[in-house]
C-alpha cells in the first residue's frame, strides 16, 4: 500500500467506515437520502470541504468504507462481486487490475472526463476501469551522504550493484509491499531475464530488506527525519517534496531512471445498488477539483492532464516522463511466481 508523508498531508479521513460530505444545515445529500458507497484502500483522503460541495451540488454523501491496500481491496471485490459491498471502488492499481477484470468486478462506464488524461492509462477498451492517479516507485537517495563519502551519486540500476555502494540500499518485501513488488516490477521490466542475477548481485553488495515502506525510510534511510544508516531507498518520485529544507531545496532526490509506474483506477461495481449516483461520484473522482487536491492529499500524481502540481512538488517531485510498465495481464499471470522466486533468490 502507498505510504503518505504524514508531515505534509492533511488527512480528511481517518476511520473505515465514515460518511463525507456531510453538510449540516444545508440541502446536502444526507438529508435527501442518496448515499453512494465508495469501497477503497486504506490511503485514501480528500477535503472535507470539497465532499462537502459535492454533497451539497448533487445531492449524494459518499460513505467511504476502507479494506486495507490494493492487493486486499481486489481480494475483496472479487469475493463479493455477486452481492457487491458498495457502489463503485478506488484503489485498484495496475498490478491487480487485470484479476478484477477476468472476474467481472465492475460494470462498463466511460466518464465524460476520461479523454481529459485518464484515457492515457486504460487497460483494455471496454470503460470498466478508469485511471484517476499515478504514483511512481523509484530508488531516492541522500545527496549529503554521498557528497561526506567523496562517492558519486548511483544514477542507474546498474549502479546500485558498484561495490563502493555496498550496504547503502534498503528495500521493501515484494510480498508484503507494495512499493517493493513495483521496485520488483521495475527490475524486470528493465532487464528481462536478468532481473535474477541483478537481485543476487544487490544481495552481493549488502542489500537489507525490511517488511515495509515505512520501516525502510522512516527507520533505515538517512536522508528521512529517522536519519537511518542507510542512504539509499525505494520509495516515491514524490518523496522528495516531503524533504524540502529551510533552504527550500530538497534534501533528497529520485532516480528518475529507476521509476516504475503505479496507477490506480475507479469503476462502477457490477450489480451497484445506485449505478447512476455511483456514475456522478466516478466523475467527481475526475473533476479537476479532486484531481488538484490529489498529490498533497495522497501523494501521488493526477491522472487528468493539465492539473498543475504544487509548488514544492514542481521542485522537488517532477513526474517522471519515462516510468517502466508491464502489461496489468502479464503481472497477473506471473506475479506470484515472480514473488516466490525472488524469495528464493534473497532469502532463500
């Protein structure tokens, strides 16, 4: 699952479960009765005003219910398809989206707003899935810790295996992370048949692994407010906005030729009680309203084009214009292979 930067975000929700857009006193979406429920991952955040000026123009609450990460939220609406859980569902990546698809999860519908930048992002032509953020998994590094070695910083993949870097890195577990199943992803997609040699040579070199995002770059990296021992780590191309000093540069940096692109989509769920409703809150989710509270509300990078970015992020967290992908039918088949031969690579 994304990790947010809790520093820097204002978090709307912070209970499964709770209803948005509330607005008492006023003609809001409560007091006429429509209610859409919206089933997503444990990540998600939005202002509370802005739900509430949806609630208060159409007439809808969303009533949010969280399931955990990408990989669970999937497990779920798979397992429910026939007596849905909600309306439409948000979170849904790229890793998982082709399971959801072969399952008949949701429903065909094509958002006025989709030719807007989401449909850069489709997975096949059939509307079920639409993309509404990107977030890339790239290595970030601490530039002071190698400028007080005299070491060039790492660029490449391949320079993460250099004996001067060893015992520099830390990473996520591809089957418990989902930041370290894309830095897996990344691997491969970037090496091909390769990509096992390239995790026993990270091994060669020290490499640590750690069960999550959140021990790996709050407890190990040394460029994050931890100040762990080690200055190299997965994490985001949005991180460094998180890390901007009182200079106002950043104090760290994304390899931006080690990104894998991560991208979450939304859907109508088949057999939705309110399709109709669930249609409108699906193009709020595409509003531009929405899409420019997205990267400080939940770290990550609107799918819709022309969204301006905020100012630490122009900074700091460019969008990376060459991320690696794989096709979301090739994760499927192969993800859980991948995963056990990993573990029998590095911890094997």
């Amino acid at each position: 699952m994304r990790k947010i930067p809790v520093a820097l975000v204002a978090v709307a929700l912070t209970a499964t479960g709770c209803t948005l857009g509330d607005d008492s006193g006023s003609d809001s979406g409560a007091e006429n009765g429509t209610s859409v429920v919206l089933v997503t991952h444990d990540s998600f955040a939005a202002p509370q005003e802005l739900l509430d000026e949806f609630a208060k123009d159409s007439g809808i609450t969303i009533d949010v219910r969280k399931v955990g990460d990408a990989g669970a939220l999937t497990n779920q609406l798979v397992l429910t398809k026939d007596e849905p859980i909600g309306d439409l569902a948000y979170g849904v990546d790229n890793t998982f989206a082709s399971r959801a698809l072969d399952e008949d999860v949701f429903a065909a519908y094509r958002a006025p707003d989709a030719e807007k930048g989401p449909q850069r992002y489709q997975i096949d032509d059939s509307g079920r899935l639409t993309a509404v953020d990107v977030g890339d998994v790239c290595v970030n590094i601490d530039p002071a810790a190698f400028a007080a070695k005299g070491l060039p910083e790492p660029k490449t993949y391949a320079d993460l295996t250099r004996s001067e870097y060893r015992d520099m890195l830390v990473v996520s577990d591809p089957a418990t992370s989902s930041p370290g199943l894309a830095f897996l992803l990344g691997t491969i997609a970037e090496l091909g048949d390769g990509w096992r040699e390239y995790w026993v040579a990270l091994k060669g070199v020290g490499m640590k692994v750690v069960s999550g995002w959140e021990e790996a770059y709050t407890q190990e990296f040394s460029g994050s407010s931890g100040q762990g021992p080690r200055p190299i780590v997965v994490s985001y191309a949005s991180s460094p906005s998180a890390e901007i000093g009182d200079d106002g540069k950043p104090r760290t940096k994304a390899l931006l030729d080690t990104c894998f692109r991560q991208v979450e989509y939304a859907g109508v769920l088949a057999g939705a009680k309110d399709a109709d409703s669930a249609k409108k809150v699906l193009d709020f989710l595409l509003s531009e309203k929405f899409q420019a509270a997205v990267p400080e509300q939940m770290y990550v990078y609107p799918a819709r084009e022309g969204v301006q970015l905020p100012e630490a992020w122009q900074r700091a967290a460019p969008q990376p214009e060459a991320a690696a992908t794989l096709p979301p039918a090739e994760i499927q088949q192969n993800r859980e292979r991948w995963i056990d031969e990993w573990r029998t690579l590095v911890q094997g």
